[in-house]
C-alpha cells in the first residue's frame, strides 16, 4: 500500500459546454468538501453521475509539465482532488482511500482539446501515464480536506463491500 497527502479540492461549477465538449467553466479551490456514497462530492456539477463522481490528478505529474511548460496550473485540468505520493497510471479497480472515504477508481481520464485551448502543448505533455488521472466512484460518505492522508489499496477486494 502506497500513501500520499491532499494537494487541492476543486468545485466544478459546470459540466458541460459546447455541443460535445467539456466546458471550461469555473473551478472553486476548496479547503474541505463533502462526498456522499453513490454520488459524489456535494456541490459539483459531475454529482450524481454514474461513473464519474470525482476526478483525481496527481501533483507529481504537474511538477513535471510546468517544467516544460511554465504556464500550466493544475486547476486547468479541471480535477476535484489533487493528490501527492500516489501514482495513479493503472490503478483501474484499485481502491484509493482518502480520510478514511474510499473511492473506487474507474479509469483513466483522457486529454482533450481544451487543456490546448488553456495552454498550447497541455494536452499533449498529460497524456502519457495516465497524466491526465483518474476517475472513480464515491463508497463511503465524509469530508475531504486539504493535508488529508491518501492511500491506494493493491488488493480491491480487501476493501470493495
């Protein structure tokens, strides 16, 4: 078991935009949120999606980009949780535990066009090794803050009901 720390909490304000894409409306940095079993984090536009309840990048990985490119934020991802000390690249079934809350990790959360549109090369320099995260469903109900501790299960089933 590999553990980590909460970096960020953002809000996504809205989901969608143009016809087809992902809107790049408003991100709310948090200290703290809420997540409910089955549907998300209170107050994000992605609540009570079936598959997509929060979205997980990895602090690490945007170490690496803004070193290449120096105006890249993490916000411009548009992640809910920004997390160190866990690599996320194919942790799909695994079960990522944060403050006690378990997130069941889904799948990769692929580049698009809109990280260019932020930040020319963006899309790009994300897409290797799952760079652009994670995404995963909610199982337990709770508050999320920055600083919390982070672990990521190698056996599922050890935690999964």
């Amino acid at each position: 078991m590999s553990s980590g720390r909460v970096e960020c909490i953002w809000i996504k304000r809205s989901a969608t935009g143009r016809v087809g894409h992902r809107s790049g409306g408003a991100l709310d940095p948090v200290d703290e949120a809420s997540f409910l079993s089955g549907q998300g984090i209170e107050g994000d536009a992605s609540f009570g999606r079936s598959t997509r309840h929060v979205t997980i990048i990895e602090k690490e990985t945007f170490d690496r980009v803004r070193k290449i490119l120096p105006a890249a934020d993490p916000a411009m991802r548009r992640a809910n949780l920004m997390i160190s000390g866990i690599r996320l690249e194919e942790t799909q079934g695994k079960i990522l535990t944060v403050s006690g809350i378990r997130i069941l990790i889904k799948g990769e959360t692929v580049t698009c066009d809109l990280m260019d549109e932020q930040c020319p090369g963006l899309g790009q320099a994300l897409d290797p090794h799952w760079g652009g995260g994670a995404h995963g469903i909610v199982l337990d109900d709770g508050r999320v803050r920055i600083g919390d501790e982070v672990s990521l299960s190698a056996d599922p089933d050890e935690h999964t009901p």
